[in-house]
C-alpha cells in the first residue's frame, strides 16, 4: 500500500500557441482510486493520454515501478500495465468482439502463422461472462453493438492480470446504470482487494466524491488544489471544488426555477404512429416554447427516437411532421428548422478532420450564401460568435475538433445549432463530458430558448437533468412508453426510476 507506481515531474504540453499542461507534478499510488477534475480543457485527460503513450509531452518526466516511462504507443503502455479507457468509442469496427479484446494479442492464439479463432473466441466468451456482459458473444461483428456496449468490450479489453493502472476518462457518461456498477465494481475491486490503482476522469460530482480516495484538480493546465478522503466528506467539499475549478463562485441557480409548464398552441415536431423495429405504432405532439424530455435505461428505445425524429432512420409506417411537411432525412430536417446533438458526437456530430469554424457554419451555408459564394468574413463572424458564447477553449475557429477536448467538442456541437437559429433541436445526451460551469450555461440557454418558443427534445439518461429541465419526462423501457410526468416541485428521482427498471 501507497508504494508509488507513477510519478510525474514537471510535465508540459503544448499544441503550437496552445498550453495545455504547465510545470505538472502528480503521483499515482497502490491502493488508490484518485479522482481528475476541472473544466474542459483544464489538462486533465492529457496528463494521463501522455502517460498512457497516447501522446508525448513537451518536456518533463515519468517514473513507472521505478523506472524512467516514455511509451511510445497505447499498446506498449498496456502491456506494461497503464491502460486507458478514452471517452469517445475506441473499438476497432469490422471485426469480431474477440479480436477488438485480443488486439495486439494475437500471438497468445496462432500456431504456425495461423490464428486459432474458435480459441480466440472462447477466451473472450470467458472474459465478457467474468465481467457481467456475458450477453454479448465473442463471435459477433463489433457493429452490431450499442456505443454503451462498446464501451464495456474496452473495459474487458483494457483489464487483464498485467494492469497496474487502470485510467478511465469520462466513461460513465456513456454508460447506463447498469453500466455503471460493472464499472464501479471493478474500480474498487482492482484498488481495494488487488492493490491496483485506478485513475478516474470525471465531470459527476457526485461519482468523484462517492467512488474516489484522494481528488486532484485542476485549472488552465495547472494543479491547483489535492483532496483527501476526509476533505471529500466535508460539507462544503462541492462548493470547495467548484471554487478550485472555475476560480469563482459558481450561483447556486443550476437547473430551471421556474414550474411552468405552459407552451405555444402551434405543433413543432410531430411523431404520428411511428413504427420502427422493436418501436410500435408511436405517436408525440411537440410544441414550440415546450422542452418533453425522454428517459430511461440505455437500449429502452429513447436514443433510437431520437434518430427517428431527424430522419435517419426511416418508419416502416407513420410519419415524422414539421409544419405539416414529411421529414424523410436529417437534409429535410435541417431545411425544416430541425437540429439534432448526437449522443455518438465523433462519428455523427462533427467532422473531426475540419475545423471549429467549418462545423459550425455549416448547417448555416444556406443563409450565408451571397448568390453562388460565401463571404469568408461572414463565416468568420457566425463562428466566432458562438466560440464566444460557448466559452470554446481554442486558439481560433481554424483549430481542428479533433484537437479539443471532449467537453469543448460537445460546444461545438451544440453551437452549430444556435448559429443556424434552428426552431426545433433534438438533444441526445447534450451536456454529456461537459464542465459544471459549461453545463449551467447550457442550462440556462436552453430556457432561453423555450422562451423564444423554440421547441426541445431532450433525450438524456441524467434523471437530475430531466427533472430539472424538462415540461413533461416520458419515460421508456423496452421501447415503450411506461409513464409520463409533468413538471412539478414535488417530483422526485425516486418516483421516476421504478418505471425504467
């Protein structure tokens, strides 16, 4: 116990102009589960990216069991016993389960050249039934998966019997709550009963606090405050650690106050007897000025209503409407006012390979259009201003996404909307990897926008944010509704969840 298995000294990164770690000093420890907070873009995924060879520093230094640590790749790093759990999907899709678990590995199954795949099978069949996923076969296309589910099947691929740090950064937000407790159970059982260290990456207040030892924060690059356990229990731990985060006091305003329920006559988005796969004969009245939000358990059917609603999934019968028009694509519904925040941000909501200010703009191109060309000056306004608004940590909007960091790129995502004016927005788990401080401000612009009478749907598996967002929750479970809730200041967490389960 507390034998120190990584050190860092001094450790700094910077992408060209861009600081993202300053003269950073931290250590990692057997027995511990410690907690990385801070705002987006504060540095604290990058610290461990680098530790974890996904990238190098600038300059500084690493100690590993006592020897000097500069891995070259992710997978030199894990077989040494650093294992990194990214927030965004990192599975290797046209293959099987099994060889996204054995990646790297396949020496452990071949004889002469040859790889032996019923074996490889089994082994991770093996693995998948240790770990609670036993649902999941070894021998299916990785595809066929849900995000969630691909999460776990990189859980079961980054922990084996080598692992002597295990960094998870931001995975819950993609995980149900079932989830969850695998995740959670393996962190205690790697830290408590194996001696292991786990390095958790997290936004959820209430998660650090409960699951984490010792917390380290961080701002703009910099550590500036370490927790112990006991400082975690303190009365004033959440406000201590907002303080450490932003550099001020956060208003205690988070959530909507207000408990009207009161919207617009005129339908925004109408869902009329919609059926798709497993979702029968479905029918929804959204209005403008009204925010309906969808809850329930990963797989209930709610994402997948979601897609529906923008058209990128067709019904086998019924209709999508907006303003009496057929919304048969996400191109009609962007033509009709309709935006849509994708849970799956890196392969349906951005192009990571263009920059900030292509992303943004380009559901507005319509409307910047001067006959047959754009002025790059106005392009360069409509994306500035929502770089501002949004607080998106970048040197310009000529900075490439897939250089921000999971919280900024959700901004970006966000923010291609509100330039675009759209009156109706699909929101699919919107304040997913986002700051404390980032998500008040989205809360508080979603009020603003209902009311302007724009019309809201808010998918989310956050009941906190349903509860405190939403005019009316309806609440799924195996692609069904099961019951609705209106807004009221008597409505709790605890009434809600019986019928998701």
């Amino acid at each position: 116990m507390n034998e120190i298995l990584l050190e860092i000294k001094h450790m700094h990164k910077a992408f060209g102009p861009t600081i993202a770690l300053k003269d950073v000093n931290m250590t990692v420890r057997r027995g511990e589960i410690r907690g990385l907070i801070g705002e987006n873009g504060s540095g604290k995924s990058t610290i461990m990216s680098i530790a974890s060879g996904m990238q190098p520093a600038t300059s500084g230094e690493m100690t590993y069991l006592g020897r000097p640590w500069q891995p070259e790749t992710m997978i030199e790093a894990q077989q040494a016993g650093i294992s990194m759990i990214l927030q965004e999907a990192n599975t290797i899709p046209g293959v099987t389960v099994a060889q996204n678990i054995f990646a790297g590995r396949e020496k452990e199954f071949s004889k002469m050249g040859i790889i032996h795949m019923k074996k490889m099978y089994r082994a991770a069949d093996r693995l998948l039934e240790k770990f609670g996923i036993g649902h999941i076969k070894a021998n299916q296309p990785i595809d066929r998966y849900t995000f969630e589910e691909r999460k776990l099947i990189e859980l079961v691929r980054c922990v084996d019997e080598r692992t002597n740090i295990l960094v998870i950064d931001e995975t819950t937000t993609a995980l149900s709550l079932d989830g969850r407790q695998i995740l959670y159970r393996l962190i205690h059982q790697l830290a408590e009963k194996e001696n292991k260290a786990v390095v958790f990456v997290s936004h959820d207040m209430d998660e650090i606090l409960e699951h984490c030892s010792v917390l380290t924060v961080l701002r703009d690059g910099d550590i500036v405050g370490e927790l112990s356990s006991d400082d975690m229990q303190s009365p004033d731990a959440v406000k201590n650690i907002r303080y450490l985060m932003v550099g001020r006091e956060i208003g205690e305003k988070y959530y909507r106050e207000d408990y009207d329920t009161s919207h617009q006559p005129e339908v925004a988005l109408e869902l009329s007897h919609v059926t798709v796969g497993p979702i029968r004969d479905f029918s929804l009245k959204l209005h403008k000025g009204e925010i309906i939000g969808f809850g329930g358990l990963s797989g209930c059917g709610m994402h997948e209503l979601g897609r529906i609603a923008y058209g990128l999934e067709k019904p086998e019968s019924g209709k999508v409407l907006r303003n009496g028009r057929a919304i048969t694509s996400s191109l009609s519904a962007i033509e009709n006012g309709i935006g849509y925040i994708s849970k799956n941000r890196d392969n349906e909501a951005l192009i990571l390979a263009g920059s900030i200010q292509d992303n943004i703009v380009l559901p507005s191109i319509p409307a910047l259009e001067k006959g047959i060309f754009i002025h790059p000056r106005d392009e360069r306004a409509t994306a500035d201003k929502e770089i501002e608004a949004f607080r998106i940590k970048c040197r310009n909007g000529r900075q490439w996404v897939n250089t921000l960091s999971g919280g900024n790129k959700q901004k970006v995502s966000f923010a291609k909307w509100t330039a675009k004016g759209s009156e109706v927005i699909i929101m699919d788990c919107p304040t997913r990897g986002v700051d404390i401080g980032v998500k008040q401000a989205m809360y508080s612009l979603i009020e603003e926008m209902k009311k302007e009478g724009r019309a809201i749907l808010m998918i989310s598996e956050e009941l906190s944010e349903l509860v405190g967002m939403a005019d009316k929750i309806v609440i799924m479970k195996d692609f069904r509704v099961t019951k609705e809730f209106m807004r009221s200041p008597d409505l709790k967490q605890t009434d809600i969840i019986e019928y998701m389960i």
